[in-house]
C-alpha cells in the first residue's frame, strides 16, 4: 500500500511538473497601444458617425470644440476619451480579415463610429473605426486595413458625436473680483450694482445706498455669475427665437476688471425657462431655468434687507 501510495504520489509531481513547463512555454497574446502617438503629442481629434462631426483641436493646453462651431470642450469628456480609448492597448490576434469580415462586425465606412487623431504638423495620423454588437466589448480596425481587432472597451455607443455631450456646460464664469459693475434692466426698471472693493452699492434713477454684507440678493447675483451652466444648447438660427430678443425681458451688462464687457440678454421660452443670449451671438442660445433669472430680476428692497 504504501509502494502504490508512493508511485501515485511521484505520478502526480510528473503531471503537475510537466503542466508548468507548458504552461511557461505557452506563447504570450501580445498587446499593443492602438494610437501608436504620445498623448501629449495629439492635438487634433475628429470624431463622426453618419452625418455628424465633430473636431477638436489642443489650444494653450486647452481642448477646445471648432466643428461645428467654436466652444470650449467639456474636460471630464475628453479625459473618459484619453482614458479608455487612446490610451488603450489591444490583442494583436485579429478577429477576422477582408471585406466579409469588416461586413460581419459592421466596421463599413457608413456604419462605424469614426475617431482620428493626429499631431500638430500633421505628420502623424491615426485613422479608427469601431463598433458595437451588444457585446460586453466593441470591434474596431483601421481605416487602412481590413483586419478586425477586439478593444476591451465601449467606444461606439459611449463617445457618439453628440454635441451636447461634448461641449463645456459652462457659459458665464466671472469672479466677484472679476466684477466691477453690473447694470441691469427688466420691464420699465433699471438699475446698477457696483463693486469698490468688498463692499457693493445699489443706485437706481430714484435712491442710491449700500448693500449690506450679508445681503443674499447681492450674494445670489454674485454666485450666479459665477457659474451659469446649462446643457441645452439652441440653435439661434430659429427665428422665432431671434423676434423674442427684439425685447428682451431682461438685459444684464457686466463692466469687467479687465476693462471688457459681457452683455447677457434673457426671453421668456414657451417651457417657463428662459433662454439667454450673450453678446449678442445669435448663433448659439442658451437654456437656464427661472430661479437663474430671476436673481437679476429684482427691486431695491431686495438689496436693501440685511434679513433677506
């Protein structure tokens, strides 16, 4: 018993001794980087699917939208881009080849969601399309092959040209510091906020004072200038839109320590928002709800009260 116990004992060292060494001569999947261009080195990126482009370029460090029209990107978007897409590496091992290939896993020009990147002088340019099968990760080739990998990643449905998913939501970012002067105007009224130093002063055509510090009409003007976001976006194009600025139901003048100007113009919508027009740009409008408005909106008591 104890010879039969020994012999299995030395047969199963042998099996495992001789599973090691295969597994450790087993050849290694290789995996490369899909954007062979440092990171830092791309510059310009174009994203399309169907008819919809959209183009960024690097400005100052700054990723800024071009196509279809010029905005700052929205920055948490762009690094989910850089994260898991042009930073990722992928198999080598392709999942099929030729035109039967690039049909099966719907990488057609006309079907896949395009992504290009490419540096500064343009000597260096990467050419991509992916897609998805309902799969847990999506398919993708180069443009100039008809060879089909696999990325461990969601691309296709996740970084769509979606433009409202892409721009900066922000649209007015001052400072208090930044504020010198706001003059405001809604229905008959008229009135202007001025800044010398931590103190503000109201001043109508009737009565001028100042505001006392812990005023949270001041405070609500100041924390709305500061950060009005939205990320409905309206193409100004529509005339019907346009006719409504003719007589604006609010007009906010900011007067800038960088001795610029910043003119907000808001209208009524037919949904109870509003929508808002600045400097005069009718190419883009802007959506806010009432409360963002309304904080301009306002009489002298509401800058008068320490209470309010």
């Amino acid at each position: 018993m104890k010879k039969t116990k020994l012999i299995l004992l030395a047969f199963l060292i042998i099996l495992s001794a001789i599973y090691l060494v295969l597994r450790m001569k087993r050849p290694d999947e290789k995996h490369t980087r899909i954007y062979d261009l440092d990171s830092l080195a791309i510059v310009n990126i174009e994203i399309r699917e169907g008819n919809s482009t959209l183009k960024f370029t690097k400005i100052k460090d700054v990723w800024t939208l071009m196509e279809p029209f010029s905005w700052r990107a929205d920055e948490e978007r762009m690094k989910q881009l850089f994260k898991n897409v042009l930073s990722a590496n992928y198999p080598t091992t392709t999942m099929g080849e030729g035109a039967e290939a690039v049909k099966r896993f719907k990488l057609q020009d006309e079907e896949a969601l395009h992504i290009v990147v490419s540096n500064k002088t343009g000597t260096k340019r990467i050419h991509t399309m992916y897609s998805n099968l309902g799969n847990p990760y999506d398919y993708f080739r180069f443009s100039n092959s008809n060879k089909v990998y696999q990325i461990k990643a969601k691309v296709a449905n996740t970084f769509k040209p979606d433009i409202a998913n892409w721009r900066s939501p922000n649209v007015v970012n001052h400072s208090e510091d930044e504020l010198l002067k706001i003059d405001i105007t809604h229905g008959k009224r008229s009135f202007t906020l001025t800044r010398n130093m931590y103190d503000w002063f109201y001043k109508d055509a009737r009565e001028e004072f100042q505001i006392p510090g812990n005023n949270r009409g001041i405070m609500k003007v100041v924390n709305a200038l500061a950060n009005i976001d939205t990320y409905v976006f309206v193409d100004g194009g529509d005339k019907s839109y346009l006719n409504k600025f003719k007589a604006p139901d609010c007009v906010v003048t900011l007067h800038l320590s960088n001795n610029s100007t910043q003119v907000l113009s808001f209208v009524k919508n037919d949904d109870e928002n509003y929508l808002m027009m600045v400097d005069n740009d009718d190419s883009v409008l802007f959506s806010l709800p009432p409360d963002t408005v309304f904080r301009f909106m306002r009489h002298a008591d509401v800058f008068r009260s320490r209470a309010y």
